[in-house]
C-alpha cells in the first residue's frame, strides 16, 4: 500500500486540449509563466499530431493512412508523457512540479470511432476508465476560435491546421465529447467582449482552481430535478459513470469508487466549510487495497449511496446529473463552480423542482442516513 507521503507527491497531469484555434499554442506558454510565478515547476509535453506531421512530411510519408497515423501519435504521447512523469519525478519535492500535457490520450478519440479508439488502448495495455479520469488530474478544453472569435481564426500559424471554420466547429465538438465523463473538466470559451488575452486569463483561473492554487475549494450549485418528468437518455452528448459512495467516522471523510468501461478506480476526500456554500475539499485516488481498508472505518449509521451520474456540457459548463438508486427517487443536478457568483445558464431540458444548494437535507452526507 502506498503511503500517505507517497500518495501527496503525486506530480500532477492536466491535458489542455480544445479545437483548431483555441490559443493552445500560446495558452501553455502563458500557463507555465504563470505557474513558475507561484513558485511551480512546469513541465509541458508537446503536442503529438503535429509533431508526427512535421516528422513524416519531412521523411515523404505523408501517405500513411489515418488509423496509422493515430496510431503513432498515440506512441508519441505515451513516450512523451513517461518522460515527463520520469524527470518530474527526479526532481525535489520543493520544486512542485507540474505536468502540462498539449493534448492527451483522449484526443485521439475526436478522430476515430470508439471502437476503433479502444481497440488501440486494448493493443497498449491501457484501460479506457484509467486513461481518462486517472491519468489526468484535470482537462481545460479551450474553445475554437470558429465558435464565438471566427474573425480570429486562422490556419498561418499551424503548418498542420487544414481545417475550415465549419470544420473547426465539428472538431471543437468532437474533442469535447471525447473527454466527456472526466470529473475535472473545464471548458474555456470565446467571449465577444473580452479579447484573447483575457480568455487566457480565464484558462488560469480554471488551472488555478484544479491544482488548489491558493488553496482546494469547492463551489457547487445544486438543483433538485423531478423525477417523474426527466427522460433519460439525455439528448445532448453525455457520458455515464457509476458512483459509490461510502463516509467514514472520521467528519468529512468519504471514499468512492467511480466505474465506467468494465473498470473501477477509488478515492477518497475530506472537506470541510470555509463559508456558505464553499468547503476546503483535498482529493486524492487510492487504490482497491487502500479502499478496502478505509472502509473498516465506515461510519455504521450511515448508509451506501449508489448514483449513475451523467457528464454532459451545456452552454459551455460541465454538468453532473445524478440519479440515486440509493437512496432511491432523488435527482440531483450539479455543477462545480470557478468563483462563487459565476452565472450559470440551466439545461432547459433538465425539469427542474427548486435550488438545492444550501438545503442541507439534500447533501450526500444526508442523504446517505437515507441509503
């Protein structure tokens, strides 16, 4: 079992992905001079696709076909993000390391079918669940600047980019799905009446946030949903997760094991109230072992919550709909929050009975007196 030392030096891996145009190339230089200004070290792994490009234009085999170029993209992510982790990992722990990853294993997924997508994860030895929600501590999608700064968009300054605006906007969608069902995912868009340089701004607040710089809040709001009137599946792109959720004895501490694509991964949370409507939450991932041991500690007046969650974007916010098994005939819909009074544009297919967000009867920690 790893220790508790161990388990906190964990360098982490965000992805900063987005569609064609959406300021990565700029973006990441800005993020790690952020970083560096709050006394982290950044690492960034190149993009993959247009490294390969670059390499196979240059050696005239420009000619191989899609699944193979997908293929050895994947091969230089997986390279490239081992070295990363390696020299992150040699590094002293005063240094606080960061990986900054130009893209991740989910990309590749924009590009071809699921199927085929995971037919090369299978080939790799790599699981979809794990891939996703526990390689990567967090997922900043900047939008294309074809959606909402079409006057900015350009192919000049990519000698890979090919796509036209309309293309773009398909693409920009794509990737977005791909990485649908990843709990730390932030999407960054256009804003008319900001200019680029304060949409970068924006980028680090979501950076900010994921890495608990300056210190791990969580900012949820939270709306009841009449079961009776919700139809299930949703209509727009989603992704589905099962949840269990376990609080031990010990106030604020719970464990959960998320599973999706046949596989489970495990973690465990403590928070605590800084104010209204804003708690102190350090979150880690434990392992099956870990789980099991923590659950000798499980608080007996308290039941297991079990929820199918549902990830899915609107108006560009990451929404979490939950739907209880245990306890049974509850919904929930949720969306985790960069800063207390940012607007939040509900789902209007979404039936909706009332705000839940300062109810305290509707917590899960309630809830699961219930279950």
């Amino acid at each position: 079992m790893a220790t508790d030392m161990e388990t906190c030096m964990k360098v982490p891996k965000i992805v900063i992905t987005g569609g064609p145009g959406g300021g990565k190339t700029s973006g990441i230089p800005y993020l790690a001079k952020k970083l560096r200004a709050h006394a982290q070290t950044p690492i960034i792994v190149e993009e993959g696709a247009t490294t390969v490009f670059e390499r196979l234009k240059a050696g005239g085999g420009l000619s191989a076909n899609p699944a193979e170029f997908q293929r050895l993209v994947l091969e230089h992510i997986l390279a490239k993000e081992a070295e990363a982790s390696a020299y992150a990992e040699s590094l002293p722990t005063i240094d606080r390391p960061v990986i900054l990853c130009d893209r991740g294993i989910y990309d590749n997924r924009a590009y071809q079918s699921r199927a085929s997508f995971e037919r090369f994860l299978n080939e790799y030895s790599l699981c979809p669940l794990l891939s996703r929600d526990e390689r990567y501590d967090g997922v900043i999608h900047l939008r294309s600047a074809a959606l909402g700064a079409e006057d900015q968009y350009t192919t000049l300054n990519n000698r890979a980019r090919r796509e036209s605006i309309h293309e773009a906007r398909k693409l920009d969608e794509r990737t977005l799905t791909a990485w649908l069902g990843h709990p730390k995912l932030r999407i960054v868009p256009n804003i008319p009446t900001e200019s680029f340089e304060q949409k970068l701004d924006r980028a680090w607040a979501a950076l900010a946030h994921l890495l608990g710089i300056p210190r791990p809040v969580e900012i949820e709001r939270r709306f009841l949903v009449d079961r009776d009137q919700m139809v299930l599946p949703l209509t727009v792109p989603h992704e589905v997760v099962q949840i269990e959720q376990v609080y031990l004895i010990s106030d604020g501490e719970r464990i959960r094991s998320r599973a999706a694509h046949g596989r489970t991964i495990y973690s465990h949370a403590k928070k605590s109230a800084l104010r209204r409507g804003v708690r102190e939450e350090i979150e880690k991932s434990i392992t099956h072992a870990e789980y099991l041991s923590f659950l000798e500690n499980r608080d007996p007046t308290r039941g297991t919550i079990m929820k199918e969650r549902h990830h899915f974007v609107w108006n560009n916010q990451h929404f979490e709909l939950d739907i209880f098994q245990r306890p049974a005939g509850i919904s929930i819909l949720e969306i985790e929050l960069l800063e207390e009074h940012e607007p939040v544009t509900l789902p209007p297919f979404i039936p909706l009975v009332c705000e839940i967000t300062h109810d305290k009867k509707f917590t899960n920690h309630r809830l699961s007196k219930r279950a």
